[in-house]
C-alpha cells in the first residue's frame, strides 16, 4: 500500500510542473500573440536615430511588402510590393535624411497612383489610404529623427 501511495504522490507532482509548464507556455504564446498585433510602423522604430532608424524602417517597408505581395486577385498589390521593397533598398542605401525622405516620397508617390487606378477601375482603395498613412509616419519620424 505504501508504493501505491508514493506513486500517486509523484504523480500529482509531475502532473502539477506539467500543469505550471503548460500555463507559462500559454501565457507566452498569448503576449506573443500581443506583440505580433502591434502595428509594424514608425513606431517600433522611435527609439532610433540616424542609419539604424533608416535600416529599421526599411525592414518594416520589406515586412509590409511580403505581406502585400501574398494578396491575390488585386492587380495593384505586385505593383504596391515593389514600390515599397524599392523604397526599403533606397533606404538601405540612404546615408542621409534627405535620401531617405526621397525613399519614402517616391513610395508615397506610387501608392498614390494605385489608389487612383483602383478608384478609376471601381475599386476599393481604402487599404491602400491606410498604407499611406503609415508612410506618412514613418516620413514624420524619420524628419524629426532622422
């Protein structure tokens, strides 16, 4: 009877560590999931200045491509993912705030005709007005950080 007793003890402990284990495993995915969430703009990239803050930019230019370039049935995604990885390049290459404006300006320039395309086609653009609002902040942080 003791041996019986002793395993169901150690048992309960096991089952408990799996039980803690299990939480924080949870718990992690769901801050994660939080953090993914987040708006992949300016934003993440407000602590930095000068080239980093270019170079983070750009990632988030590149992020936002890939996302637009997995779209499909709209004509004017292929277009959009290219002006935005182009842009990313140019602010790779930038090695000042007035290169890196220009980057963001010639992107800002191209969403603006795809929206004109769409709109003279019938339709939506409304995604496309939301992803020139966030070129326009990351055009805003990187004038004042820049």
């Amino acid at each position: 009877m003791q041996s019986l007793t002793f395993e169901i003890g150690n048992y309960r402990g096991r089952f408990a560590g799996f039980c803690v284990r299990g939480f924080i495993l949870a718990a992690l995915i769901a801050f994660g999931a939080l953090l993914a969430d987040r708006p992949a703009t300016a934003g993440s990239c407000g602590a930095l200045t000068g080239k980093a803050l270019y170079n983070c930019v750009a990632t988030n230019l590149d992020h936002k491509a890939d996302m637009i370039g997995r779209v499909r049935g709209d004509p004017e995604a292929p277009v959009a993912a290219r002006a935005l990885q182009t842009a990313a390049s140019q602010l790779r290459a930038a090695t000042s705030k007035v290169q890196a404006l220009s980057a963001i300006t010639q992107a800002r320039s191209a969403i603006s005709g795809i929206i004109q395309q769409a709109k003279s086609g019938g339709r939506d653009s409304q995604g496309w007005g939301r992803l020139i609002g966030a070129l326009s902040q990351m055009a805003s942080l990187i004038q004042k950080k820049g």
